[in-house]
C-alpha cells in the first residue's frame, strides 16, 4: 500500500474515532438525563420524530461508525490472514455500505417516521 493512502485511511481512523468518541458521549447523557427525568422511551421516541436536529447528529454518528468500523476490521482481518488487496478493500467496503444502509434505517425510523 503506497504511503498516501495509508496516511489517508490513518487519518479516516482518526477523525472518525473523534468524531464517535463525541457522539457516544452525547447520545449517552442525552439518555441518563432523559431516563433520569421520568420520559420512557416511547416518550423520547416522540420527541426525536420530525427533528432534523436528531437526525442531522444520528445521520453523522451512523456516518462515522461506516467510516470507522471497517477500518479497524481491515487491519484485524489483514493481520489474521496475513494478507491484504483488494479482495478485503471489496470486503470492507461492502461492510461499510452494510453499516451504513443500516444505520440510516435506523436514523430515518427513529426521526421520521
């Protein structure tokens, strides 16, 4: 792999580890707070529905799961099968796209419908 692009995916790890570690402590105190104050999920469920604000923040920590995730499984994967190429950029990739069609359905069920 030339020195650029393992400089890019280094960095695509990176940013999208901060950018997760700001969303899960969001997501987090959003929810003790929430649950703290009596709402059930039903509760909160109704109150996310209609929010581009929630969708918007959900839609950018589904976005950096996609990014993230994928990355860190291409090195563990690429380690145990001491090999790397484009089968497993194709795999990964395909993991991705995966994570991030699934967690859209999530963001969009949980905002918009």
């Amino acid at each position: 792999m030339s020195a650029r692009r393992e400089a890019v995916l280094w960095l695509a790890s990176r940013v999208s580890a901060a950018v997760l570690a700001l969303c899960v402590i969001v997501h987090l105190a959003t929810m003790i707070v929430a649950v703290r104050g009596g709402l059930t999920a039903t509760e909160i469920l109704g109150r996310t529905r209609g929010s581009i604000t929630w969708a918007a923040f959900y839609g950018v920590f589904v976005l950096a799961v996609a990014v993230h995730a994928p990355l860190g499984l291409r090195t563990v994967v690429g380690e145990l099968a001491r090999r790397e190429g484009a089968w497993l950029d194709f795999l990964m990739a395909l993991f991705a796209l995966l994570l991030l069609i699934g967690g859209m359905r999530a963001v969009i069920a949980v905002t918009m419908t």
